[in-house]
C-alpha cells in the first residue's frame, strides 16, 4: 500500500507569480509601485463600472422615451456624456498604467 503524506510535497513554481506578472500585477511585496497601482486599478475600475451604468440608463431612458422628443434628447445628452467620461477613464488608464509601469525605471536612474 502506498501512502502519502502532504508536509513533505514540493509543489515548486505554481506559476501564479508569472501570471500575475503577464497581466500586469505587481508581484513585489508591500512594495509601494505595487499598492498604487492597486488603488488606482480599483479606483478606475469602480468609474468605469459607473460609466457602464450610466450608458445602460441612458439607452433604457432612449428605449423607453415613446416618441416623448425632451426624453429623447436627455437621453442623447446622457449618453454623450458617458461617451465622453469612457474616453477619459479609458485614457487615465493608460496613462496610469505608463507612469507606474514605468516609475521602477525612473527611480532607478
């Protein structure tokens, strides 16, 4: 019969560093390029949530306008808004992801 006993497994390289590290996750401990890029992952995250939102509101407003013309425009305005508020999340994303993925070389020298 053939046992097994787990405290003496070596699982070795599970390769969850490598995959946090190829989708842009910050594999250094407690290091403080890694927690700012954490906050302003989940800060950009929780706007663009927002901006899906309040997409769908203005298209449900649009759908839901009954030929009503002020509902309709409201609705346009809306989501021209949200149009433009994607660009400009989508654009502090890059823009975040550039600055700390960068900000190692920088200190660096």
């Amino acid at each position: 019969m053939n046992t097994l006993l787990a405290q003496g497994i070596d699982v070795g390289d599970t390769g969850i560093a490598t995959t946090a590290a190829n989708a842009g996750y910050s594999t250094e401990a407690g290091s403080i390029t890694g927690l700012i890029g954490s906050i302003i992952q989940v800060a950009l995250g929780f706007v663009g949530f927002i901006v899906f939102a309040y997409i769908l509101y203005a298209g449900f407003l649009w759908m839901t306008a009954g030929g009503n013309e002020e509902n309709v425009t409201k609705a346009q305005t809306m989501l021209r808004n949200a149009i433009i508020g994607f660009i400009i999340v989508a654009a502090a994303y890059s823009i975040a992801y550039f600055v700390t993925s960068n900000i190692g070389a920088i200190t660096a020298g």
